[in-house]
C-alpha cells in the first residue's frame, strides 16, 4: 500500500508508525504478496515490463537490487538469463523468495558499495521501487556502476518524488498496526544527474500518471471525487540506462 493513494483512493488520513526499510519489509515479508489491486504494485508491473521488453536478457548475468520476494522473476527468467541473483536488506523478503524459488541465489545487502560482488560481473542490474529507501544514494549508485560490466544495462523504477514530496509513504499493517517504510526523497534531476556522473547514458524513460487508465481504481472505492482532484499527478518513473 502507498499511503498518498490510500489517500486519493479514500480521502483518509492515516497515522503510521516509521521503521527503517530493513525492519519493515521484514514485518512484511509475510503478507507482501498478498495486495490484489494494489495500484502501485499494478503500474511497477506495466512500467518494469515494458522496459525489459526491449532488452536482451537471454545469456545474460542479472542482478535483481531490492527484489523483495522475486515479484518480477517470473517474467525475467522467462527470457532466459545465464543467472539471476535477488539482493535485498530483507532477510524475511529473501526467505519468502527461496521458498517461491528453490535453490535461487541470494544476497543480503550489507553495505551500499557492494563489496562481496565481483567489480564487472553483471550484464544487466535491475531496480523496482527500491532508490527512496536508499539515503546515500551517490555511494550505492557507484556500487551498482562498479559491479557493472562495461555496456551493461540498469533499469530502474520507483515511486515519483513529487508524491514523496507530498508527504507519501509507503504502509502496510502488521499486529494489528499500521507502519510505514523511511523513504528519502530523491529528486528525478538527482537520479540522472549521479548516473551520468558515473558514465551511464539515459536510453529511455516512462512516466505514469493519476489519469483514465488508472480510473476503475477510484470508481472501486466510489473516490472519483479524489481521482478528478489528483488527476495529471505523477505517480511513477522507469528507466533504461546503459553503462559506458
């Protein structure tokens, strides 16, 4: 759940109580995969395969950063990868995923700079709605550029700044309490401007909107008064980056 569109959806304020994503995807581990209807969960699915859609991925060594309980594997091991590693700072996500996947290889995130990996091992990085949990964004990008090969490629979505501006968090219940995940706020202009740095070049970038498409999710909750309020607000990026 992402409390700014619990808020659209229903008008609602809700109190949470704040954990640091370590300790709050691990309370969630649980119940994670079980969100039908889960607008953002919806858009991320559309947005990260349309992004992988025009990539090769067949032979090819992946890396999936902040994969939670493997949401996307299904899909990114239909195109056939030479392997698949989920990272995450969940042991409790990984541990879901294990049990989804038998014998998958796994690493906790310890540190942003990953320093267990192997500098240019991996052909291609993927990130879904993880960078707003990172706080030293500048240090695990360059993680990330280092384990790298030279022409690898990164894909990257996450919810849009403007909604985290707004006050946006990420909640779920857990014990009968609502808690929301730390995020950090880090502008678009931001992202791009510290993997350029790092010698990436932008190949291609989507954005998704409050707009018709996504309409039946307010009609569900009889909430288009909110719907036509927040229409035109970006809700979530994606993007493709290829290394130098």
């Amino acid at each position: 759940m992402f409390t700014p569109l619990r808020n659209l959806v229903t008008g609602m304020r809700q109190d949470s109580t704040e954990k640091s994503a370590g300790e709050a995807y691990d309370l969630w581990a649980s119940s994670y995969d079980r969100q039908p209807g889960n607008l953002m969960l919806d858009l991320d699915e559309l947005i990260c395969s349309a992004l992988l859609d025009g990539l090769q991925v067949e032979g090819r060594v992946v890396a999936d950063i902040g994969c939670g309980t493997g949401r996307h594997w299904p899909k990114i091991w239909s195109k056939r990868p030479a392997s698949l590693t989920g990272f995450d700072i969940s042991e409790k996500m990984l541990e879901q995923l294990e049990r989804k996947f038998p014998g998958s290889m796994t690493r906790k995130i310890d540190d942003n700079l990953f320093s267990d990996e192997p500098a240019g091992y991996y052909d291609l990085l993927i990130s879904t709605l993880t960078v707003a949990h990172i706080c030293n964004l500048a240090e695990a990008f360059a993680g990330w550029a280092r384990i790298l090969k030279p022409r690898g490629e990164l894909i990257i979505t996450d919810f849009h700044p403007e909604l985290l501006k707004r006050g946006g968090k990420r909640t779920f219940t857990a014990g009968g309490r609502q808690v929301s995940v730390l995020n950090w706020v880090h502008p678009i202009e931001e992202v791009i401007s510290l993997l350029q740095h790092l010698g990436f070049h932008l190949e291609m970038t989507v954005e998704r909107q409050i707009d018709e498409q996504v309409r039946h999710y307010y009609e569900n909750k009889k909430a288009l008064r909110i719907f036509e309020k927040f229409r035109g607000s970006p809700v979530i990026y994606g993007m493709h980056w290829r290394k130098s």
